[in-house]
C-alpha cells in the first residue's frame, strides 16, 4: 500500500470510498469536537465532502492528502480556486476555511497541527496495512496537541479475505495503538454489511462499524 498505488487509484477515478454526501457517523457526532471555529485535521483527506461540510458549519479544517487529483477535485466541488503556495515538501492550497497540504502525511510536523483541536478519521487508518497502522497511529500521537479530540470510525468484518484496503482492525489492536491516551471510548458499533464490497464479506457476510472518541 504504497504511495504509488493511492497515485494510481486517483490517476485512474477509482475511489470507491469516496462518499458524495459526506459521512453520517460526523453528522450525528460532531458534536464531540470543540465548537467551531475550532480547527479539525482530516488526515488522509481524499477530495472528502466532510471538509466542506465541516467548513459551512463554521469549522476550519486542514486536510492533508498525497494526491493532487483528490485536493484539486475537492476545491472544484467547492467552486473554488484555491490560492498555492509551496511550504516545503508540501503543495498548500487554501480557500476560505479549508487548507489542505499535498503531500506524505508522514511529513506532517507539530508545527502544522499546533493549533489542531480536533481529529477526523475516516477511512484513513483502516485504509493501512498493519505495519503501516503504528507508524501512523505513533506520527499523529507525536506531531498532534496533548488535549485533541479524535473521531475516529473503523470496520471490521469476520472471515472472508483481509486484503484490504479498506482493512478489517480489530479493537483490540485500535485499543493497543492508543494505549495510554488520556481516554478512548466506543460511543457506537453497528452493521454496515450493505455498504461494504461483496467480496469483502465473501465467507463472512458480516461487517461492522465503531465510532471512536479518543482524548489524547
Ligand atoms: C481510502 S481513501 C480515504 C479518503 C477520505 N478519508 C475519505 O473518507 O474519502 C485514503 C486516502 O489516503 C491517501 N493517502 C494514502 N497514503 C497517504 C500518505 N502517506 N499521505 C497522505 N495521504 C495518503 C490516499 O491518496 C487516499 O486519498
């Protein structure tokens, strides 16, 4: 699951977890976030309907996505032309409330995320192999500010292959890799069989879905 294979998926429209209207475990929980303007990272961000929705509520909202194709489709939804601006290793668009950072998430520094108050991920974690799920669980725990909010959902499904993306992550590896944050709790676990690929559930049928909140 390197980067080239994310640059492919992009170059070639094949976002299968792109979600047009955005993602309803946000819209019911948002209200766990600090309230606006307070700023929400969306690591991983894709050209995500989440960043504009979090921005018409009154958020700010730094994305960071390694794909041009993904930030520059998300502006264009937007109706936007975002301002550019190289900032080191990263390409930095910005348009009202939203900027977003092209680039390796792995290249994210606490000095991008100093004024980050709350976290959205989705899609972001279960989209990594296992060795690359420490590593990037470590990164956000190192770069990100002692008090942030996380939202985080993941899946898991029984049986059947575990080639993802997306992966199915089991929560105990979720409660390992968060180890001693200040607190982690489920707040919701539900069935999500009918939005997953069929050969996803192949000799498993069932999927299932857990939203997090993470105080780190
Ligand atoms: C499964 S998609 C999810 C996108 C978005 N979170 C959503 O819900 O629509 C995973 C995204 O992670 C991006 N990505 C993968 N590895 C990355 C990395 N190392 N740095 C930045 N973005 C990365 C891919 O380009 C892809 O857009």
């Amino acid at each position: 699951m390197n980067n080239a294979f994310w640059r492919e998926a992009w170059r070639n429209n094949r976002t299968p977890w792109h979600q047009r209207e955005g993602d309803s475990d946000l819209h019911r929980f948002v209200d766990k976030f600090p309230p606006p303007p307070a700023l929400v990272f969306v690591p991983m961000c894709g050209k995500s309907y989440d960043l504009i929705w979090l921005a018409q509520r009154g958020y700010s909202v730094l994305g960071v996505d390694l794909a041009p194709e993904a930030l520059q489709g998300l502006y264009a939804e937007m109706n936007h032309t975002p301002v550019q601006q190289q900032d080191g290793p990263f390409v930095r668009y910005h348009a009202g409330d939203i900027t977003t950072l092209e680039g390796d998430m792995f290249a994210v520094g606490s000095e991008h995320l100093e004024h980050v108050n709350a976290v959205f991920d989705r899609a972001a974690l279960i989209a990594l192999p296992p060795e690359m799920r420490q590593r990037y669980v470590t990164h956000l725990r190192k770069t990100l500010p002692v008090g942030t909010v996380i939202l985080l959902i993941s899946l898991d499904y029984h049986g059947g292959h575990d080639e993802g993306p997306p992966f199915s992550v089991a929560h105990s590896e979720i409660e390992r890799l968060y180890h001693g944050v200040a607190s982690i709790e489920q707040i919701d676990h539900y069935e999500c069989s009918d939005r997953v690929s069929p050969a996803m559930l192949e000799g498993s049928r069932r999927a299932f879905n857990t939203v997090w909140l993470i105080h780190l």
